[in-house]
C-alpha cells in the first residue's frame, strides 16, 4: 500500500503545480523597478506597480471620460464648490481593515505635497478637506474649478488612497510599507530588483460591477500570481517568449516584431486607442536653449518621419501627429504646427542667424537600454547639425539619464534635450500634460518658465464649457511655438506581445493585469 500511496501523492503535487503554474502570469516590463514609493518619481514601472496594489478615488476609461472608482455616488453643490463624496461599501485595505475617509484625505494631502505641477496648484484652491462619516468626505473650494475631477482622475502620478497610518508620514522620506487595497498584494519578501518583483490575489477585493474599461471599472483579478520578471536584453526576453518560459513583454523591439508575428503561438496586441508621444524635452535653463528663438530653429530642422522610422519603422504602430495634445483626442488640434517639423533648414539658420546663435554644443542626452528610444539621438543629432547647430550627443544607460536630468547645472554636468515618451492620458488636455506646465521651478525636469503659459492653464481650468476649453487649448499650442517647451515627434501605438494562453488584456494607457486569464 505505501507505493500505492506514494503515486497518489506525487500525483496531486504534479496536480498542484500545474494548476499553480496555469494561475502564474510572468511578464517582463519595460524596466526593471526598484522603488516602492510611487510618488518617489515619475516612471511608469512606479506607476504601475501603484496600480497594482493601490486603488484611486476616480479613473479614467477607456475613452478617457471620468468615471468612480473607490467613490460609490458624489454630489456637488449649485455654486459649484462643495463636492461631497460616499466611498464604496466594503472596501478594505490588504490588513483586513476598513478603508475609511479618515484615510482618504491624508492620502490627497501626501500626493499634492509631491505633485507640484497639480497637486499644490489644486491646494491653494482647497477652502476645507474634512470627513463627513466613515465613508463620506467633503472637498470645499474657494472658486469653481475642474482641476479637482481632473486631479481626482489623473492616470500617473496619481491619488493612490493609503492607510492613514502611512498617508501621514513625512511625503519626503520614501515609503517602505506597501499595504494598499487594490486587487493584487505585493509580495515583498520575495523582492528582488534586477530579477524580479512578486504579486499574488488580493482574496478580499470587492471589484466594481461595471465591466473593465480603461482603468475604470470592474477590476477582477483571474490569475493567482503575476510575476514581473527583468531580462537581460530584446532578444534573450524574445526567445524566452518564443520558448513559453515568460508569457507577455510589455514593450517588444520594434525590429523583433516579424520575428514574433511568425510564430503561430505569439500574437501582437495594441492595447490604448491613443498611445503614446515622442516628445524632445528643452532645458530652458542654460545655453543655448535659455533662448526661444533658438528652440524655435529646432521647430524648423526636425520633421517626424524619420524620427518615426529609426524608432518604429512599421507604419501600422505610427502616425505623424503634430497636435500638442495629441491626435484623436477632444483637443488632438494641429492648429498653427502645419508648416513646423518638416525639416526646412533654411528657416532654422535664418532664425540661429537671427538669434544670434554661437555654436554652444546641444548637449542631448539618449538611453543606450530602452530600445523604443535608442535611435532618436542619432537622427536628431543628424538633423540638427544640418541646421547650423553643433551638437554633443551623450549615450548613457536610462537610470543614469534619469538622475543626470534632475541636474539644473549648465554642461558638462547639465544638460540642454532629451527624449521622452509619456502616453496619450498624461498629454491630452493642459492639466495634466505636464509638458506645457511652465511654471518655473515647479515645472517637470527643463523647467519652462512662462506667465503667458500659466494663464492660459488657469484659465483652462475655469472654464466651464467645452467650446471654451478648445479656444484656450490651441492658444496654448499657438504659444508653444513663441515659447517651445518641446516638440511632437510623433505618436506611436505599439503593441504587447503575449502567448496566445493569455487573454483579457484591458485597453488602457497603464498596463494593468486585472481581467487577464492564463490558460494551461
């Protein structure tokens, strides 16, 4: 009987690790994340391990509208500046405690104090912040505004809602405590940076009943573990797929995409209707970028096509787009761009000449580890150079660039452009595309200083119809082109590419793992 016994155990622990092995989804992100804090800064791995764990007031879906989240019903006052909010009925933090709006208004005071471009903006127009009873709170203003839903909506660097407990501790010291309340807990001790980072089911989630949309809605976890694991390189996470030793990569080489297309087991998928920007970022501060006529020639030199095929090269994952707040979207206008960025390089030396330009090197900064953004150096250094100016381009790995742009020093230790590429949600209308926010010190990384700019923000956000919203939002890019605070390069849509087990991959601008089912 013992070896009877025996194969009837081996045969359930054989059992039991298939059916862990089906419930485990192993992706490898776009880069390796090492920072729990997620107001600590402003990548998107940070992000989205917050959205993992932690849940928001408000969402946006698919379509970018505003939609609740936590809150379970809202009213707002006739004048327009008392909001009252209700939370959802048994929602819990990963603890088995109650979340309560004792927690809710530490939580958006620990973000506006980190938020600079929205969140102090918004303070100053906070009257009162105050809990009503254990599931309501209430928001005064001073004066009508949408920058509270906006705020309240925003898809990075977003509200998370923390325990009081953590929400209350010094915002300048990083956060180590990753107790959340979304549909997923962090497995912390099985942390490692470089290898990978951990997350198994939150059991006591109680999802919304609305369908998924965006990063609204139902959030319904169906696998038991997601696993993001770091690679060593493009091809090494390729073969790994190809292999079914990993089952998604979030952001594949755009030159290993015939590669993947040819296996039968592999299949692309673009998952946000609007994508994503090039964008190069100006450093306003320092030689020779602290003059907008100078930044206006790089308006002229540059044009999108190149910069789209040396990055991309496939026509279905891009589009030339000018529109500052991107294209497809309620302001996705091109107004006052249309002969801009189509490399006329007599009109750029006619305005170095005018300018006065003295041959200070542009000092660009590029990645040498994100491959999505490796080849934009070299073509705008080409360019660029066609257009009179002398250009220093720096190579170095992503981590380094990120410090090295924090720097406000002039070069060699500063910097004067770099390349970026937020998504559609962070650039589609004036509050929350941190680019055109000029407000000096305040402003993101290159820190445009610009009055003009900031009253057409403000006035954005207290305008209270859509036909106002539009005249302001293309004033503002009409004012981009006196006072450049960077430049469109065009707007890309690129895919995932999974396993052909995997499915339910939500259309958003975050990847997010809720509704995502592995079979066997």
């Amino acid at each position: 009987m013992s070896w009877v016994r025996c194969i009837l155990v081996a045969a359930v622990l054989a059992l039991t690790a298939g059916t862990v092995e089906a419930n485990t989804l192993r992706v490898v992100m776009s880069s390796d994340f090492k920072i729990l804090d997620p107001y600590w800064t402003t990548a998107y791995i940070v992000r989205n391990h917050a959205y993992m764990i932690y849940d928001t007031l408000f969402a946006t879906d698919a379509n970018l509208q505003i939609r609740p989240q936590m809150v379970d019903s809202w009213n707002v006052s006739e004048d327009q500046l008392t909001y009252t909010f209700k939370l959802r009925e048994g929602l819990q933090w990963h603890d088995g405690q109650p979340v309560t709006s004792a927690d809710v208004i530490p939580s958006i005071r620990r973000w506006s104090a980190r938020d600079a471009a929205l969140g102090q903006p918004l303070m100053r127009l906070i009257k009162e912040m105050t809990p009503v009873d254990e599931r309501t709170f209430r928001i005064v203003l001073t004066e009508p505004t949408s920058l509270l839903m906006t705020a309240l909506s925003k898809p990075s660097l977003s509200i998370f809602i923390m325990p009081r407990r953590v929400a209350e501790l010094d915002p300048n010291v990083q956060l180590s405590d990753t107790t959340g309340s979304g549909p997923f807990i962090f497995k912390k001790d099985e942390w490692k940076p470089g290898e990978k980072a951990v997350y198994v089911k939150n059991p006591n989630y109680k999802p919304r009943a609305e369908p998924p949309s965006g990063l609204a809605g139902g959030k319904v976890a169906k696998v038991d573990r997601v696993e993001w694991i770091t690679l060593a390189d493009a091809q090494t996470t390729v073969n790994a797929l190809l292999k079914g030793e990993i089952d998604m990569i979030e952001s594949p080489q755009p030159d290993l995409f015939p590669l993947l297309e040819g296996d039968p087991n592999i299949e692309l998928v673009s998952l946000s209707k609007q994508g994503s920007q090039f964008l190069l970022r100006f450093n306003v501060l320092n030689k020779p970028f602290d003059n907008p006529k100078i930044r206006q020639a790089v308006l002229y030199a540059l044009n999108q096509e190149d910069f789209l095929n040396a990055a991309v090269g496939d026509p279905r994952f891009y589009i030339k787009c000018k529109a500052v707040f991107i294209c497809n979207t309620p302001f996705g206008s091109t107004k006052g761009w249309d002969d801009k960025l189509e490399s006329n390089f007599t009109k750029a030396k006619a305005l170095l000449t005018e300018a006065g330009y003295d041959g200070t090197p542009v000092v660009l900064m590029g990645p040498t580890d994100l491959p999505i953004l490796n080849n934009l150096g070299p073509v705008a250094k080409s360019l660029l150079e066609r257009a009179g100016f002398v250009v220093d381009f720096q190579r170095m790995d992503w981590s380094t660039l990120v410090s090295r742009r924090a720097k406000k020093d002039p070069p060699p230790a500063g910097w004067s452009a770099m390349f970026t590429l937020p998504t559609a949600s962070d650039l589609y209308n004036p509050l929350v595309n941190g680019m055109v926010n000029a407000s000096c010190d305040k402003a993101w990384f290159g820190w445009p200083c610009d009055e003009r700019l900031e009253d057409l923000r403000r006035a954005f956000s207290q305008a209270t119809t859509m036909e106002r919203q539009t005249e302001i939002a293309e004033a503002i890019q009409i004012r981009m082109l006196e006072y450049p605070t960077h430049i469109p390069l065009g707007q890309v849509n690129l895919p995932i590419a999974r396993r052909k087990t995997v499915s339910g991959n939500i259309e958003a601008n975050v990847p997010v793992f809720w509704n995502v089912e592995k079979k066997p």
